[in-house]
C-alpha cells in the first residue's frame, strides 16, 4: 500500500540530490518543488521568531519561509495568505509550518505526498522536526565531489576543509541511518543510479511504497517543478536523459596535491562505499600533506592579530609552507 509519509532526499552538495529529488517529483503521487533550506534558514532560528502560537510571528516565519535570497520560488504559485490559512488551522510548529508549505505544493499539482531536499542537510536534522520521514541518503565519490564543488561558483572552502567536512556528514548520516532502520533510511550511489536508474529507481520506489513508473525515465519534462530557474544554471542536467556519470573525472579536475591530500581524509570510506581507495604509498604522502594544513587551521581559528603582532607573519608562515609542500610532492611524485 502507498505510504504517507514525508520524503527528504540529503547528501553532500553536487552528489545527486537534484537529479534523485528531480526523479522523485516526476512520480505520480509525489511532489518536489525545488530545495527549501527550511531547516537551515528559518528552523534553526526557532527562538529568535518567538511562539508560533501567535499570529503575527506565524505570519513572519512564512513569508520568512516562502522568500528565499535567490528567489528560488518565483515558478513555484506560492501564496503567502494561502499557506498562513494552511498554517493556522494545523500544528503550530516549525514542522507545520513546512508541512503547510509543502503540502499546499502537492495538492496544488494533485499530488498524494512529498519530497524536499537541501544539499547539506543531515539526517539528524531531518529527524529532529520529522522523526518519521522516510530519508534518501545519496552518495557519490567523495574525490567527484569536490572536484565539482570547488567549481561552483558559491564555494569558498578548499578541497581539504571540504574533504574533511564530505567525511564528516558521511559518517555521520549512515550513523543515524543505522539506527532509523531500512524502513526509513535508504542509501544509495549516484554511479549506480545513473548507470542502472531503472533498477536503482525501482528500488528507491519500493522503500517509499510507491510502484515504480516507466514515464520517469522516459519523460523528463515530467521533472520540471524541482528546477528553479534561478538554480538552471547548474541544475539544469536533472533534467536530461539519465546517462552513466563518467567516471574518474576527478584526476584531471583536483592538482595532484589536491587528489593526495583528499584521498588520505576519506580512504576508509572510500573503499566502504565501494570505490577504489588510494594505494598505501599515496595515503602516507596525503597525510604529510594534510596534517600541517590542520594545524594551520586550528591556528587560524584561534588567531587574534592584536596577539600575534604583524599580521603579515602568518601570511608568510603559511606561503613558507605551501612551498615546502610543493618539494616534498615532487622528491616522491
């Protein structure tokens, strides 16, 4: 029987959570506008909008909710005095409120239940306002990753902190995951559903309850609602035909110190996932590499310029420092 319960999709960002939501919003009985950051832009903020009880501060999370920086909504019909009147009539919380939000969403295009995904968000925050969604967690090679991610045009970290932070979120999802069970959480790999998106789908489609529909794959207009136009820029593959993700364009998109230092943080994980870890020799040199750049950033969190004089002295630590990196990769390259 088709289940009721609400769908999010998580994972680390350009892992395939706009292509898995995008497959999900084109099924019948599902809804998937495009990602909401509810939890990370107004959720969290709980204390600071003060008690949904009230009206106006019900009225001001909404609108708050519904206006995102990049407009990412414009497409989307909502209407804030429609969803308050949502809103008002059912459980006054920040989980109603995006159940009014999303809610309104589905049945305005006649659909039975719904999905919402936001790159970043875990299943522990998930679970603490729906601690009885259904969880999609997809994975994709961490080192792709991050070779994707340092050419968006939002990310200011470098492959290290993003290594680190990949690894991280990882862990800890397929943690929580754990402990919701195969009722509630399911993983998969992005390589897998591109390649084989039929029987992956099929899979995805029994977790949720739902039958699996042909049209899916065959029709990708049917994909539309879950990409912005704000977000087409780099969204826009969702909604092409599913081909297999070519495989190993990380070698030639990280520098070489880039692939020894990510692939030292995550080379467990790596063959965990069932990708092909690095060999012992690269590992070692990975870690030379990327355990001075840890201390380097303790240092940093905890520089005061006040405390350390000139603050030129840390530039040129650290330029001192990358130069000695650079020799140490080519006496073992």
């Amino acid at each position: 029987m088709p289940n009721d319960a609400p769908i999010f999709v998580v994972g680390f960002q350009r892992s395939g959570t706009t292509l898995t939501q995008a497959l999900l919003g084109a099924h019948t009985r599902i809804a998937a506008p495009p990602e909401m950051h509810f939890i990370f832009r107004v959720a969290r903020f709980a204390k600071r909008h003060g008690t949904l009880a009230d009206d106006a501060n019900l009225r001001s999370v909404i609108r708050e909710a519904l206006n995102p920086p990049a407009d990412l909504y414009a497409d989307c019909g909502f209407d804030e005095e429609r969803v308050f009147e949502r809103a008002r009539k059912g459980n006054r919380t920040m989980r109603g409120v995006l159940e009014a939000i999303m809610g309104d969403f589905a049945e305005r295009h006649g659909k039975a239940r719904w999905s919402e995904k936001s790159p970043g968000q875990s299943v522990a925050q998930v679970e603490s306002l729906f601690p009885d969604a259904q969880i999609i967690h997809i994975v994709r090679d961490p080192r792709d990753v991050i070779a994707s991610s340092l050419a968006a045009p939002w990310t200011l970290n470098n492959a290290h902190t993003l290594a680190h932070r990949w690894r991280t979120f990882t862990i800890g999802n397929a943690r929580r995951g754990l402990r919701a069970g195969p009722a509630r959480f399911l993983q998969l790999r992005y390589e897998d559903l591109t390649r084989d998106p039929e029987a992956v789908l099929r899979v995805v489609f029994a977790f949720l309850g739902e039958r699996f529909e042909p049209e899916i794959l065959s029709d990708p207009s049917r994909r539309r609602d879950t990409i912005a136009p704000a977000a087409a820029p780099w969204q826009k593959r969702a909604l092409e035909p599913v081909t297999p993700a070519k495989a190993g364009g990380w070698r030639s998109r990280l520098s070489r110190r880039d692939r020894l230092i990510v692939q030292s943080v995550f080379h467990r994980e790596l063959a965990m996932l069932g990708y092909a870890p690095p060999s012992g020799r690269a590992i070692a040199l990975g870690r030379v590499l990327d355990q001075p750049i840890r201390a380097w950033d303790a240092v940093r969190k905890q520089w005061d310029g006040r405390r350390m004089g000139d603050p030129t002295r840390f530039e040129v630590a650290i330029r001192d420092y990358l130069e000695e990196q650079g020799r140490i990769i080519q006496e073992h390259a």
